[in-house]
C-alpha cells in the first residue's frame, strides 16, 4: 500500500492562521478493532477539505472524537486552537455537525426544529427566530418554515439540518457523508449550498465521504483507509504525486481498492 501520509504542502487558512481543526496523533481502538492508527492533519480555516475513504475507514470515529461522542486517548484534537478534551465548551461552540443519520423530530415545523436546537445553544426569543429566518433563507427554504419535517424530500431534510448546524454562527462544518441516499439533484445541490457557504461566509468544511465525483482538483484532500491516513494535501497535487490521471486513479493507487 502506497503512503503520502507527510503533508504535501502547507494549505493556507483563508480568514484564519489557526487551523479551524488539528488532529495530532490521534489513535482509537474498539477492543483489538484499530478504528484509527496515528491520525494527523488540518483543516484550514475558511476552506473545503474532503474526508475521502471507504466504509470502515474510520471517518465516523473520527467524527465522533471531534464532537466529543467518545474520550480522545491517545493524541489531541482542537478546534480554532481549542483542544476538545481540555476545553470542550470552546471547542464545540465553533463547531456545526449534520451526521449521516437523520436527526430532525419529524413532528415538529422545520422553524421549530431550527427553535429548538437555539434553545439548546441559549439562543432564544426574537435572536432564535431571525438566526433561523437567515438560515433557512441561507439553503433556499425559507418558504417551509411551517412545514413538519415529516412532509420534506431527502434533500431537503438535509438542507435544513445544515441550516440548524449554523445558527450558532460555528466556523467549522463537519458533514458525515451528507449525500448517501439522495438523488442526483439533490446531492448537486447540496454540494453548491455547502460550497457557497465556504466562498460567501469563509465557514471551513470537512466533508466526509467515500463519493469521488464530490471532490474538486483544488479541494484539500485527507485520504484515510483502514484507520490509516495515507494522503494529506491538495487533490491535484495528490494525482500528480501518484502518477494517476485523476482522483479515483489516486484513490486506487494509494488504498489498493475501487471506491
């Protein structure tokens, strides 16, 4: 198996010389199950960077460390130079999550669901109802306010759980594979909405997924197999580094398997 797990340049941070997320060393085993072996890289802060791996890769641990779900015991995380295990209530203000499962109550309004997760970040009143007006309008769907969740396509179930990720105004986005299962308008048009909030609001990303066609030749790249990170860098420079004619052919050179 090939390794271009050293950084292959430094990305520079767009609004920010604090990475918006530093992973250092980071280990995690599930009994004898090594789920992550040595993790180390950066997010740049206002900046799309793209998760790459196959099932079992180990992303969703990785998010789940990030988030807090599990202890980091081995190595460090911290977000805008806040470490999680030290100061978890800085580090998690700056963070937005939309995990992979569907989290919204699909007995409640879309305004609703928005309300009550500003509630719980001590956002109330007449602040919670414009944050979630802007949001809403932010992904288009300022017109379903009063829909319940239960009445919304796929795509846009997934639109309005990024809209709630932002309305603690985070600097950092992590998506779990946010497109699995979608259409292919829908997941186009979650790609631009997430894009855009890079380029309009200088959020940083981590996109998490194991879809090749998600990923620009100028997106920063972390290649991660097997709990392993074998790449760390622009996607472009990744291709050109392994010979490949593009991002999949990269892929294959440096996991050994078809995505």
């Amino acid at each position: 198996m090939n390794s271009l797990a050293e950084p292959l340049e430094r990305l520079p941070d767009v609004v920010a010389d604090t990475p918006a997320l530093t992973v250092a060393s980071v280990s995690h085993a599930y009994g004898r199950h090594q789920a992550l072996d040595d993790v180390s890289f950066t997010v740049p802060a206002g900046r799309f960077t793209a998760l790459l791996g196959l099932n079992g890769a180990g992303k969703t641990t990785l998010f789940s460390l990030i988030t807090r779900l599990f202890h980091t015991r081995v190595g460090s995380i911290s977000v805008l130079g806040h470490r999680v295990d030290r100061e978890p209530g800085e580090a998690l203000r700056q963070l937005g999550v939309v995990f992979q499962a569907r989290t919204l109550d699909l007995d409640l309004s879309v305004k609703d669901n928005l309300l009550y997760h500003a509630s719980l970040h001590g956002i109330g009143g007449r602040e919670a109802r414009a944050r979630a007006g802007r949001v809403l309008a932010r992904v288009g769907l300022e017109s379903h306010a009063r829909i319940a969740a239960r009445r919304l396509s796929g795509g846009e179930v997934r639109r309005v759980e990024i809209a709630r990720s932002l309305l603690h105004e985070p600097q950092l986005l992590l998506l779990d594979e946010p497109t699995v299962g979608l259409d292919v308008s829908s997941k186009r048009s979650i790609v631009t909405h997430v894009r855009a909030l890079v380029d309009d609001q200088h959020v940083a990303v981590l996109w998490a997924t194991h879809l090749l066609d998600e990923v620009d030749p100028s997106d920063a790249v972390v290649v991660l197999h097997k709990g392993r990170l074998l790449a760390w860098g622009l996607a472009e420079t990744i291709v050109a580094r392994t010979g490949a004619a593009d991002m999949r052919g990269a892929f294959v050179t440096l996991t050994g398997e078809a995505p």
